[in-house]
C-alpha cells in the first residue's frame, strides 16, 4: 500500500484548486496550439529539451551552464566532463526519448523500464570527449605511444618495486583493505539502498496515476508528481519525475506540439509551496508549475520567433545558393552553436562557418577567446 502522503484527497479540494488549474489548462492549451502551427516549432523543442534539462539540475542544487551542455551533446567538450554536466545530459536523453516515442510509452511498463534501465548510466554511444581544437604547434596526444625506458630493464623492475612499496605503504597507513566489487548484474550496496524495492514502488505509482483518469489533464500531471516525490519509485533517476508528469500531459491529449518543461516551471515557484507539508498547498505548486511552464514557454517563443525574422531580413540581395538560410535555421535550433558544429551540419569547413557568422554578425556568448560559440540566447 503506497504511503499516506502518496494518496489521493479524497475528496479533492476543488475550492482550491479550481482557479489554478484552469489557468494551467488555459495556459498550456494556448502554447500547444501556438506551437502547432509555429515556423520555428523544431527549434523551439531543441531548445527547451536543453533549458529543462539544467533546470532539473538546478532544482537538486546543482549548477550546469547550457552552453557546457550544448558542447558536450555535440561532442566538442573543451574540458572534461563534470558529474553534474554527465547528469543533465542524462535527463537530455530522457526527455529526448520521450519526446519521440508515441504519447503514452513513457508511462507504460516497456517505456518505464527502458527509461529505468538508463537512469544513472552513461551513454556507450556517446563520443568520448575531444580537443576539437589542438595548440598550435599541431601536437595532439597519442594513446598508443609510451616511451622506451632507455632500453634497461633494470629501471623498469626498480620502478615496479617502488611502486608496489609506496601502494602497500599506503594500505597500511589508512588501515584499509580493498572493498570487493560488486557482482556482474547486482548494485553495488555503497551507491544502493539493496532493500529499495523499485519495482513494487513503480507498480505504487502506476496505481495512483490509474486512479487519475476522470480528473483534468493537468491536474492528473500534478498528482503523478506529487506521488513520484512522496514514493521515489527510483533511487537515481534525476528529473525523471517530471519527465513523467509531463508524459501524462501528452497521454490525455492535453499537449500534442510538445513535451511541457515542467523543471523550467517549477523554478517559478518558491520551494516553500513545492515542499510544504500540507498535500493541498503542494498541488496547487504543481499547477502553478504547470502554468508557469507554459507562460515561459510563450514568452521564449515569441522572442526566439522574433529574432529569426530579424535574421532574416539579413538575407535581402543575397544569391539563391548562399549557405546563410540554412545557418538561421540551425542558430535558432540550437541555444549555442560552435564552428564546427556549424561545419558538421552544414557541410563546409570551420573557417567557411565563421564567416558565414561574421556576415549574420551574431553575438559570441561565451566570452572564451580560444573556442569560441553563438547563439541567440
């Protein structure tokens, strides 16, 4: 039986909750509907998935700038990637494969396990972090080459001793023994709670967000959050909960242009309201989330919208072939690009790409003078 926090009112506090949950319907209606016909709508949800990934971060209190998350998706790291960044861009590939999979996969028993079975992983198929631009003097490092020890084996055997001396040194002085790994296919108990049952919380969850289907849509997101939070089905799944309320959203057609950005809501609303004791206050949070998700989302459309058509008033007189259209579009897809993701998409060299910026005279938003990104942010 789930916890008494899990619940549902019963009865539900419409009194309440009738104001705000119909501005969140009103609201969220009239951005889906605005993105549904929307020139930029693409654009629009490539960028979103980037901003509510850092906002989930944010919300546990950790800091994650977008453009480090931008390079980072691209595979053009400039610095080796930091616990939290790794996170953001789990919760990125979330929200992605959700975003793409049919409305109701995320909240059915393969979506649910998929997106379990990744939670807390890192992608194998993501690039490993590179240098995209080497120093001058053209020298890149080589993993394959080690150098000789001058031929004498002596060396090497005397370092091997030193080593082996100053490791048990070491173990003795800290009075430590190695901690056995973990078995193939089993938790390791130092990052697990072993006796965290997921899945019977999951099945908790499930049942609760079931007993949803005769309330509005929006409310029925703010009660699946409300109860991912009071059961934590999931011991490591950062931002997954919303993804989840969010998922709801689409399953009974409330949203059908995009995925809400509820992390991105929820950094509008005090942390009092989200975490107050009374489940009443805590719900009305949930729809002011909502709400406030939806109205961000306006707001970022029309000034994203805005800023294309200014960019394109710059094409006036030039040649049908220019690369320039085709640069607008990917600038207002992305919220920062770099040389050589603007080389990769486009077909034509960094140099080429830089050029191509100068004559758009976008703004650098990086303020790095060695690798250097644009954006209309």
């Amino acid at each position: 039986m789930p916890p008494l926090s899990a619940r549902l009112p019963d009865p539900l506090p419409w009194r309440e909750l009738a104001r705000p949950l119909a501005r969140a319907e009103d609201t969220l209606a009239r951005l889906d509907e605005r993105l549904r016909t929307s020139p930029i709508r693409d654009g629009w949800i490539a960028r979103t998935h980037f901003a509510d990934a850092v906002a989930a971060l944010w919300l546990e209190g950790e800091l994650v700038h977008i453009e480090d998350l931008v390079l980072h998706d691209a595979g053009m790291d400039i610095r080796a990637p930091t616990h939290e960044l790794t996170r953001a861009h789990m919760v990125l590939r979330a929200r992605r494969r959700i975003a793409d999979a049919a409305p109701g996969w995320a909240l059915s028993p393969t979506g649910l396990e998929a997106l379990r079975r990744r939670a807390g992983e890192s992608d194998p198929k993501h690039p490993q972090v590179e240098d995209p631009e080497p120093d001058d003097d053209g020298d890149e490092a080589n993993p394959e080459f080690e150098p000789p020890l001058a031929g004498n084996r002596e060396f090497a055997e005397l370092f091997a001793s030193v080593d082996a001396a100053i490791a048990q040194a070491d173990r003795t002085l800290a009075s430590e023994r190695p901690l056995p790994a973990a078995p193939a296919g089993e938790r390791d108990p130092l990052v697990y709670d072993l006796d965290w049952d997921e899945d019977a919380r999951l099945v908790q969850w499930r049942a609760i967000v079931d007993e949803t289907r005769n309330v509005p849509p929006t409310l029925a997101a703010a009660i699946a959050h409300e109860a991912w939070s009071a059961i934590e089905p999931l011991q490591r799944a950062s931002g997954l909960g919303r993804l989840l309320a969010a998922a709801v959203l689409r399953d009974r057609d409330k949203t059908r242009a995009h995925l809400p950005c509820l992390a991105e809501g929820a950094k509008a609303v005090p942390r009092e309201r989200r975490r107050a004791r009374d489940a009443t206050t805590r719900l009305v949070a949930e729809l002011e989330t909502i709400a406030a998700a939806a109205e961000e989302g306006l707001k970022q459309h029309d000034r994203w919208l805005l800023a294309r058509t200014l960019l394109i008033r710059k094409l006036d007189g030039r040649r049908s072939t220019s690369r320039l259209p085709q640069l607008i579009e990917f600038v207002i897809s992305r919220p920062l690009v770099s040389a050589g993701m603007i080389g990769k998409a486009l077909g034509i060299t960094p140099r080429a790409a830089q050029n191509l910026v100068a004559e758009l005279a976008l703004r650098e938003a990086t303020g790095r003078g060695r690798y250097r990104a644009w954006g209309v942010l």
